[in-house]
C-alpha cells in the first residue's frame, strides 16, 4: 500500500508537463507567492525525488524549495497549510540524502525564523474564538515544525485544538460552516478529520487529544457507512468531487485500521483498509484517463466546469498528491483487507448538521439529502452507484437550480430522483427549495435494506417514497393523491462523450461505458425536453408518472455485447 500510495503521488504529478512546473515557477517569481498550491507542488516533487521518483526535476526543485523556505516566513500566503507539506518534504529529502546538508541545513534555518503573527493567516487567540479548519491547518504546520526541532509551539497547538472540540457534533463529524447550524459540507469535515489523525499520529497528546480522538472513532465508523460503492466520499456542499477528495479518506481510514489493530479487532482493522483500498481504486481509475483532470468530468480544463474559483487545477491537481502523502504516512502494510461490507446490508444516518441518509446492499449505494446546501446540491435522492459500474451512470451528486461552481447550461433546474406533484402550472418536484423532505423509517434484513420518506411540497400536498435495495436494483414505490411522478436522471453528456439514451412508454435506458442504468416502471416515461447540470456532466429529464401510485426499478447492469 505504501509504495501504492507513492505510484499515485506520481501519477498525480505527471498531470503537470516540465513545461507547465516552469511556468508556474516562473509567475511566482514574477507575482510573488500568493496561495499554497505553488509550495505543495514543490514538495510533492521533493517528496517524489526522495523515492526515486522523478530525480529529474531535482535541478528545478533545489530553486523552488529555496524559494518556498525563504518566502514563507515573510510573507502570508495560505502558509497555513503550506509549512507542514514543506517540513515533510523537507524530511523526506533530509533522509534519503539525495539533497545535500548544506541546502537542508540553509532550509531549516529560513523555516525556524517563522512567526506565528507574521506567517499564518488563521488561527485562535483564545478558547472561545470561533475559527474553524484554517486554524486547524495552522495547528498541524505549527506541530509539524515542532517535530521538527524548529520551534517551541505546544501551548499554541493546544490552543487552536482545543478551540475546534465545540466543532464536533454528536458523532464526532466537524461542522466548518460558521454561518449555519445545517449546511455543513462533507469535504471539509474529512479534511478536519484527516489533520486530527495526522497531528495525533505524529505522537501529539495533550488535553483535548482524548475527547477528540473518541470523536474521530464515532465518525470514523460513520465513514465506513458513508462511502460510495466505488469508493467515493458523500456529495454535499463545496469542493466535492474532486480527485483530491477520496485521499482524504483514505487517510482517515488508515488511521482508523491501526487503531483497530492496536485494540485487537482484526475484522474492523481489515475492514477500515478495505474502504481505504477501494477510495486508490477510485482515484486511480480518474488518473487513468487522458489527459488528467483535477475533477470527475470530461469537460476542457480551460471551462472550469463543476469548479468553484478556488478549485483550479495547479492549485487542486497537486493536492491529490498532498492527501495521498498524508495517508501514506498514516499507512500500516501489515494490515490486510477484505471487501465483503460493500455487500452487507447497513443503514447510516447522519446528524442534523449534515442532513444525509445512505442506504447500501448487494453492491448497490444510494444517498439522500434531506436539507440540501442549494447552492451546491438538491434534496432527495441523490446518488444511486453499483459497484464497479461507472459512478456517474445514474447519478452521483444532485443537480443544483442556482449552482455555486462553473456549468455551462443556462436556466439550470433542481434535479434528483425525488416524486413530483402536478400542480396549476405543471409539476413541483422534491428537489426544489420549497419541498421538505423528512425520514419515517429504515429497516435492515439479512438481504437488503429499505427506507420510507414524506416529502411535502409547497401546494400542501405530499408524497411517500418508499425504497428497497438489494442485488437485483432499487424498488421504489411512490404514493400520493391524484398525479403523482417520479424524476428519472438521464446522464448525456460527460464533457467529452454522450451516452445513449433509449426512452418507451414504460421504460428509460441510459448506455454509458459498457454499462446500462435502466428505469422501467409501470407508469408513463415521459421526456420534459430540459437539461439539468452537476460537476459531472449534463443529465436529460425525463418523469414517470401515474395516479395515487407509481412503481420504478433502478438497475445498473453489464452491457451485453
């Protein structure tokens, strides 16, 4: 696993030509050192040169390495994150020897002049500020740089540490947004997880390590529950579906295996590095494809579709490099894995704060937002995956109507596989803002799972949707008083090629990759000649539609040749 980690980092890496790394150096130099994306390339290089990886760049690097050590401590730009990547690969260097001291020695001594107030953009001044990740950044450069023997900084880290407990919701999952209660995105509690792991695996201990790591365990088990079939983190709220993602829970789950190896519980252990291989084995299928992109579309780099204006690619594609280094740390190759769960029927249900509902058996995942973040995602159901089938087949992650990242559709419209009511001036789905969807029941049997959900829509009338997955497909059975319909997503375009989409009375098909998601259902397909739009690509509308009650079959299966 260790040297699968490295090979991905590389990987990573080449998505950036010889060419591209000089012109990035080189708009530093010029425009001076603004962001973080430039000082993690430097130190993926480094790190990669260490394994004998890459040992051409090291010329180049020697001067980007010089640059970052020597710029980091005057100026603040994002360093928060920056020092802890530049003391790894400064280590890394240092050990393989590939560097020479003088250099090293020339390093450390630029990096020991940092100071707190003059150097990092975020961090606590006391218990009660209310900062949220950044600070948790700055607390993991500022260990790391301990470690390092560059600095006295145990008070400070305890500080930003113990600020970020209130932060943690009932099952230890981490709340970042700071103006709402609900709303809080999936990434950045992985991320504030991840760095939890990382400063604790480094050996720190002190007040608050116990409180949080119990919450890191709560959430941890929670993640297990969380995963896609094919190794994807939950959809919900900013920067999602980026490769990057998935390298963040690879590292929470390997930090979570070697807790269990350590309790003497093999079967979780193995379990934990099972979801572990399955996030490299999503992350290795996206940088398979050529060119490499930084984000699971087809789509030009140059649209900056399914990005937000932070998202872009020098600053996000080295980042997957970055959290795979971090779960290579994290990483015990003693540990075996084994992956029945993705078959085993389980239920998992988040707080509040996160508003989610997955249901997974047979090899099946699906997702539910039930109080969707609308600048990002839709309510109802958002994700259905079949292990090893294309993620995006069916559905990954809903459709925004007001979407917080770049698409190129105009007029987008709320889209998920949700019910719909008919109303005066035509039909009202679950996925719009002024539908309130809730959960009434979940059930778990020997063979498959199920879930019944209210949504209430803004004419007062309301649905049931009723769900059963199991290795045949998902059943859904909606009910309601007079027109009733189902949202079908019809994936037609990936930003580079258009699956086949074959559409009759009762029955949709979409043909994508070798694979078929197929709809049928005993009311009247129907195509309502709209486009809607996620980070994925462009999906067609299509409704099935019946009175009082309406059956739909979800199947994602083998294409025969």
């Amino acid at each position: 696993m260790k040297e699968r980690y490295i090979d991905l980092m590389e990987q990573a890496l080449s998505a950036y030509s010889d060419e591209r790394i000089k012109r990035y150096f080189d708009d530093v130099k010029r425009e001076g050192l603004t962001e973080h994306g430039f000082p993690r390339l430097t130190s993926n290089i480094g790190i990669l040169i260490s394994h004998g990886r890459r040992v051409d760049l090291l010329p180049i690097f020697l001067e980007m390495m010089e640059f970052c050590c020597k710029v980091i401590p005057t100026v603040k730009a994002a360093n928060d994150f920056s020092v802890r990547e530049i003391i790894c690969c400064l280590w890394e260097v240092e050990g393989s020897g590939i560097v020479s001291k003088e250099n090293t020695e020339r390093w450390r001594g630029y990096l020991k002049t940092i100071e707190v107030t003059t150097c990092y953009n975020v961090f606590a001044t006391s218990p009660t500020d209310d900062v949220r990740n950044w600070a948790i950044f700055t607390a993991a450069s500022e260990y790391f740089r301990q470690k390092a023997d560059l600095c006295d900084s145990a008070d400070f880290v305890e500080l930003q540490l113990i600020q970020q407990i209130r932060w943690l919701d009932e099952n230890g999952m981490y709340q970042d947004n700071s103006s709402s209660t609900t709303k809080q995105p999936i990434m950045y509690d992985l991320v504030s997880r991840c760095l939890f792991c990382l400063i604790f695996d480094m050996g720190y201990r002190s007040d608050s390590y116990s409180v949080i790591d119990e919450g890191l365990k709560k959430a941890g088990l929670l993640t297990l529950g969380m995963q896609s079939p094919n190794g994807e983190i939950a959809f919900g709220g900013r920067s999602n579906q980026f490769l990057l993602c998935e390298a963040w829970t690879a590292a929470i789950y390997e930090y979570e295996a070697k807790r269990y190896k350590k309790e003497g519980n093999s079967e979780l252990s193995a379990t934990f590095k099972s979801a572990a291989v399955r996030a490299l084995d999503n992350i290795e299928e996206w940088l398979s494809k050529k060119p490499i992109l930084h984000i699971k579309n087809r789509f030009p780099l140059e649209t900056k579709f399914g990005c937000e204006g932070y998202g872009y690619f020098d600053k996000y594609m080295i980042t997957v490099a970055s959290n795979l280094y971090g779960a290579y740390l994290l990483c015990d190759d003693s540990i075996p894995f084994t992956f029945k769960q993705n078959h085993e029927p389980c239920v998992t249900v988040t707080s509040d704060a996160f508003h989610k509902l997955f249901l997974r058996s047979g090899g099946y995942g699906l997702e539910f937002d039930i109080n969707a973040d609308l600048g990002y995602d839709a309510n109802g159901l958002g994700r259905v995956q079949r292990e090893n089938a294309p993620s995006t087949i069916c559905m990954s992650l809903p459709c925004p109507s007001r979407p917080k990242y770049t698409v190129d559709i105009n007029e987008p419209i709320a889209m998920s596989l949700c019910s719909a009511v008919r109303t005066e001036d035509g039909w009202s789905f679950g996925a719009e803002e002024t539908s309130k969807y809730s959960v009434l029941a979940t059930a778990t049997d020997k063979n498959c799972v199920s879930a019944s959900l209210h949504c209430l829509f803004e004419n007062k009338k309301s649905t049931e949707e009723h769900y059963t997955v199991n290795e045949d497909g998902v059943s859904v059975k909606v009910k309601g008083d007079g027109d009733i319909a189902y949202a079908l997503p019809a994936f037609c375009f990936d930003g580079e090629t258009s699956p086949v989409i074959i559409s009759d009375e009762h029955s949709l098909a979409v043909s994508y990759c070798g694979w078929i998601c197929r709809y049928t259902t005993d009311g009247a397909v129907t195509d309502l000649n709209r486009i809607a739009a996620n980070r994925n690509g462009h999906y067609r509308v299509f409704l099935a539609s019946a009175q009082n009650e309406l059956n739909v079959k979800i199947e994602i299966i083998k294409e025969q040749i």
